[in-house]
C-alpha cells in the first residue's frame, strides 16, 4: 500500500484514519453549518472548532458539487479562490488545506496560494489537471467520475467506478475516491448499497482511499430518516464500517462525532499492519473477508507473478516496504505452493493462500535470511490459526 502525505500527514495502511473536515465557502452549499463565506471567520472555526474536534484535514469547496445545482465555470471558480485565498494567511492552525475543484486552472491558482491538497471532484477530467498536480508534486484525491467536467460522479456500477478511477492512470500522490452519493438520477440507492457493500475491493488499486458518506441520503433511507439534519447517526455507523473496509479518509461535516467513531474503530477493529507507523522495516497487512472478486480484482489491477489459483487465498496479505531480494524469495517459494503472488506497481506484493501454504512461506523466508518479514508474518498469522 502507498503511503501519501499531505503537509507531512501520513495517509495510508499503519497510519491512524485521517478526518477529513467540510469547510463551503459557497452560498449554494447544501449543509448551512458547514457554510463560512468570509475568510477571517472561516479561520477562526478551523482554529476554535474543527482543529479542536479533531480535523485532520480541511476541505475548502469554492461550489457545490451536488448536482442539483448548475455546475460553475472555470472563471467564477478563479475569481471566488482569490476572494478566500487569505484564508491560508489568516490561519495559525497547522493542519493541511484542501481544495475541492475540478478545475487544473483553479488547482494550478491554489497550490501557488499555498493549499496542501487538491480535491478532484471530476477525477481528471480536465486533461491539464494531473500534469497540474504532478508538475508541484502535489498530493490530489481522484474522485471517480465520466470524462465530463459537468457530471461529477455520475457512474452507476462499480465495474464503471472501477474504469473511471483507471482511466488516465494516477499521479504517486493520488487518493482515490469511489464517489458515494446521489450524483446523477440514474445512480439509485441501491448502487451505493452495493458499492458500500463491496468496499473493500477497491484496496485493489494500492492507494490510500477517502469515504465521503456522511449526511447521504441513501444511508438515510436505510432509517427511515430523509431529511439530512436527522442523518448523524446512519452517517457515523457508516464511518465505522468504512474504516473496517478500507478507507483512509473520512471526509465529514460532522467532525467531532467522526473523529471518536474513528478513533473507536481503529483501536479496536482489525489491525491493517502488524508495526506502528514509526517503525522503519516491511510491513504485513491482512485483508479480510477476502472475496473471490476481490482477488480478480487484485489479479487485474496488479501482475500475477506466481503461484496458483482463486481458490488457495483463504487468507491474504499486503507485504510492503520490501527489498528486491525479498521479492525474489516470496516468488520463489510461491512457485512450488498454493500461493497467489501479485505485484502491485508500488512495489507491495498482494499474497493469499492456505494457512499451511503461507507458513511454507513464511518458513523459507526466515530460511533466506528475511528473519523481521518472516516475523511479521508469522505475527499475522498467529492471529488466525
């Protein structure tokens, strides 16, 4: 799994969950509370209430992505940056700012104004826009969207999810997006059941990946509960579950309330990685409740370098920060075993198998030399057998 930092912040597997908080400044934004339209009043919420609450990110939106409302052009996106840019003045606060935009013209304005991140609502559907991001070595969220910068997230199955996120490849500092939500008519609420459902899958892609479930209305409906200021509760079950499947980011407009869900779910849910974030060495991550579709999509998004077949992966891993000569064993030995071995394009090795497979390697590893990944791994497995 990569691991990519905003300002210094760490996102990624063996990294705390990052909150991320909603800060509109746009009059059209859905959800009032988040509204702050002058720049010295936005940055005393940050700096009194968000930062206190546990914000690890801001998200500054300069329009609405919701598509009940127009989208705006490029220039009243432009003109609006430079009327709140000294935000980034006015703050004290350390913590890294984020710009929702779909725009490389806007983004390209922000990172000179001294913004950390950019929000990629229509995930490069502008074609400046991961030339903008890789020229300033900028870390951006690719939120899974058509090729049209008037349809943000308007994809209905997750197969389509999935082709929009690889369309145009990712810059190293991409976060992906699945894009949850009401986005066009033809996304019902049970496509987002299913995505919800299906979460986990999309580790495949080996990128830190943000959640931005919070207030929807197809959580909601799961409770009886339509209307979004009486959506807290299905909003903060949701983040439970999305940290568990895989995310990295929680993006919120209720940022206390997230914050402690978050930090619940990480202590006591399944560990992705088996050393603390401070600890230099490979890394083991499980993944559970592995599905056989999970695993083609592993296969399809990575390279099958060895070993065998769908049905070996009753348990799985993600080996990371490895060296070429531990590569060289894990295939090795997964030739002559019921081992899956794919490679990601970080480097990470995706490996499932039988419990007695995966000890074959983990015995050879030791046997080779690997002494600390063959006890992460045999750390891991302990857990499960």
């Amino acid at each position: 799994m990569r691991t990519v930092e905003i300002d210094g912040l760490p996102v990624g597997d063996g990294h705390p969950t990052r909150v991320m908080s909603v800060l509109n400044m746009s009059s059209n934004s859905g959800y009032k509370p988040s509204v702050y339209l002058d720049p010295a009043e936005a940055a005393d919420a940050i700096e009194e209430n968000l930062v206190p609450a546990g914000a690890d990110i801001i998200d500054v939106g300069l329009q609405s992505a919701n598509p009940k409302y127009e989208s705006k052009p490029v220039e009243m996106e432009k003109d609006r940056l430079e009327e709140v840019a000294p935000l980034v003045d006015e703050l004290d606060a350390d913590v890294p700012l984020s710009l929702e935009t779909r725009y490389a013209e806007v983004a390209e304005a922000a990172i000179g104004h001294g913004f950390d991140l950019i929000n990629d609502v229509c995930g490069f559907a502008d074609p400046d826009m991961k030339g903008v991001v890789e020229d300033h070595d900028m870390p951006v969220v690719k939120m899974a969207s058509p090729p049209d910068l008037a349809r943000p997230g308007a994809l209905k199955t997750i197969d389509d999810i999935f082709e929009a996120l690889q369309r145009d490849g990712f810059t190293d500092k991409t976060i992906i997006d699945p894009a949850f939500g009401g986005w066009y008519d033809g996304k019902e609420f049970e496509d987002n059941w299913e995505m919800f459902r299906r979460l986990r899958e999309f580790r495949a892609f080996d990128r830190p990946m943000l959640t931005a479930t919070n207030r929807e209305d197809f959580l909601g409906d799961l409770a009886d509960q339509p209307e979004t200021e009486n959506q807290l509760a299905v909003s903060l079950a949701a983040a439970t579950m999305e940290v568990e499947r895989g995310a990295h980011i929680i993006r919120t407009h209720d940022t206390q309330e997230t914050h402690d869900v978050v930090k619940v779910a990480d202590a006591l849910g399944d560990e992705r990685t088996t050393r603390p974030e401070t600890d230099a060495g490979p890394t083991v991550s499980e993944l559970t409740d592995v599905t056989l579709r999970e695993v083609a999509r592993h296969q399809a998004l990575g390279e099958t370098v060895a070993g065998g077949t769908d049905d070996g992966a009753t348990l799985t891993f993600l080996l990371g920060d490895l060296t070429d000569d531990a590569r060289a064993s894990i295939r090795a030995v997964a030739e002559v075993t019921d081992v899956v071995v794919v490679e990601k394009d970080s480097g990470s090795l995706y490996v499932g198998g039988s419990a007695a497979a995966l000890k074959v390697v983990t015995d050879s590893l030791a046997e080779d030399g690997h002494r600390d990944l063959a006890g992460e791994l045999r750390a891991s497995l302990s857990r499960r057998v």
